[in-house]
C-alpha cells in the first residue's frame, strides 16, 4: 500500500495507549452489572421491573444519538422502513430478550458464573452461524469449546454445591441469554453495514424499550415501579454505569486500537466481576471457580486467536477501507 495512507491510518503513540485505557475502562463498567443487579434484588425488585428501570433511564441517551446521528446523515441515501423494523425486532432480541434472560438468571447465580456464561457467546456465533447462515464451521476452533464448557462444568460442579437445583435453572436462563446475544449478533451485522454502528445501536435499544415496556405492562400495574431513592439510584448505575457509559467508551477505543486489542483487553471483563463480587457482595471464591474461570477464559481466547489469525495473515492492512 501507499506509504502516505499507511501512515494517515496509523495512531501515535498516545492515541494508541488512550484506546487502551478507554478500552479497560469499558470493560471495568461492564463488569459491575452483575454488581448493580444483584444489590438493587435486594429491594425484592423482579428481572422484569429492574431491566424497565434501566431501559427507562438509559433510552432516552440512545434516541438523542441517533437523532443526532441521522441529522449528520441527512445527505445520504434514505434508509427504508423495513430497515428500520428489522433494527427494531434485531434489538427486542439482544436487547430486551438477552438481557431478561440474563437478569433472571442472576435471581439464582453469583455474578461470576454468570459473567462465565456469558462470555461464551462466541462459541456459539460459530454454531448458530454454521446452523442458520451456512456459514463455515471452523474444526480448529472445537477444541475451544472443549476447553471453555470444562470450565464452565467445573464452576457449575462448585456452585451446585452450595445453591443445588436452583444453580441449574440460573444456568439456563443465562446459556439462553447467551445464544441469543450470539444470534443477535449474527443478525445485527448486516444491518450494520447498512445503517452505521451507532444508528443501528441507537434503533435496536428504542426496540429493546417498545418490547420491555409492553412486557411490563402485561405483567404489572404500573403501580409496580418502585419509588425508594435506594432502588433508583441503583438503576442510574446499571443503565449509565453499566450500560450507556461503557459501550461508548468501548466505542471510543475501537477508533483508537483495533477489535482484536479490544477483544483481548475485554478478557479481563470476568476477573472484575469476580473481584468486585468478592469486595462488594462478600462472595467467596474457591480454588475450582478460578481453575474454572481460567479454562472459560483460555477457551474464548483461544477461539479468538484462531479466528484472527487468518485475518492477520491474510489481511495485513486494511486501515484505508471505505
């Protein structure tokens, strides 16, 4: 390639280690999810309650970014409407479904094991992709899976132990959780080469709200939305803290180090989780749940590095992309 566009596309030094600290950061507020979740349970709010409060808060910063960003678009060619109802029922599913499922999952698991769960879900990408979109089934990537889900049995083996039945239903709802961020992704990813990252993002949290405000008000009066400062103040975290602040810092990184950086640093993602289970909910870990936690860890990097590595190879720049 030309020098002069190489060298346009290359961030400085600084540029680089600010994606790095912006990309820690993401993955630190991302991590206290599980945090946020479990201590507002203690207000005997429901999964259904919790995630209208955080979708309450944090909606109206994603239709403001959207807006903003259609106005900065207003030369390009007009987006139809059945794009627009596709980023809307694309995000019901990552957005209201994943993360119900997820929130009821935490009724039963500690955030750890959760946050393990979870962080599977591109293993099943591979699977639901070769399933639904006959897209290639990567044999050397299997032995990741192998890796990850011994994990994942080992930390399983340990939780049942102290919570019994109530572990294996936690699990379910989080393994959905996860195959549907999986699927959600599968889907999402045409539609954001269509609509851009951020326009896409902002249409599938407004079809995130639709779909759990209609949920809500099927299953509750309104008179269910809690009022106590405690309870609120604990939404403000989860939907800002956890949820608007992080995936625009993770933005922001991605414009400064690549995906495979980012990937990399998001890693770290359950250790915070586990040590802020340890320091804010007392949980105690034992040596299975960080032999566990190493395997899922090493399975999903693993994965990674395989699935790069072509990429790597074969791709060695395409900084200058349209």
């Amino acid at each position: 390639m030309p020098p002069a566009s190489s060298n346009k596309a290359r961030p400085t030094f600084l540029s680089k280690w600010s994606g790095y600290a912006l990309a820690l950061g993401g993955a630190f507020l991302f991590a206290t999810k599980g945090i946020f979740i479990k201590l507002a349970y203690e207000y005997g709010v429901d999964a259904t309650t919790l995630l209208t409060l955080r979708l309450i808060i944090a909606t109206p910063f994603f239709i403001a970014v959207g807006l903003i960003t259609r106005y900065r678009q207003r030369h390009a060619e007009p987006l139809s409407g059945a794009l627009y109802l596709k980023a809307l029922a694309v995000g019901a599913l990552g957005y209201w479904f994943a993360s119900y499922t997820d929130f009821e999952g935490l009724v039963h698991l500690s955030p750890q094991f959760e946050r393990l769960i979870l962080f599977t879900y591109p293993l099943f990408v591979i699977l639901l992709g070769a399933w639904l979109f006959r897209q290639p089934l990567k044999v050397p990537a299997l032995p990741a899976f192998i890796i990850a889900y011994a994990g994942l049995a080992l930390v399983f083996w340990s939780e049942a132990g102290n919570g019994g039945p109530d572990v294996a239903v936690g699990a379910a709802w989080v393994t959905a959780s996860s195959v549907a961020f999986a699927l959600y992704l599968l889907l999402a990813k045409p539609l954001i080469a269509r609509m851009g990252a951020a326009l896409f993002t902002s249409v599938a949290m407004v079809g995130a709200a639709i779909a759990t405000f209609i949920h809500f008000g099927v299953t509750h009066p309104m008179s269910a939305i809690p009022a106590d400062p405690g309870l609120w103040t604990l939404a403000i975290g989860l939907a800002i803290g956890a949820t608007v602040l992080p995936g625009y810092l993770v933005s922001f990184a991605l414009a400064r180090i690549s995906s495979q950086a980012n990937a990399v640093i998001g890693f770290i993602n359950p250790i915070f989780t586990m040590g802020l289970s340890v320091l804010i909910l007392k949980e105690e870990i034992s040596a299975i749940d960080l032999i566990g936690t190493l395997l899922v860890l090493g399975g999903v990097g693993l994965y990674t590095w395989l699935e790069q590595r072509p990429q790597m190879i074969n791709k060695p720049d395409v900084s200058s992309a349209g």
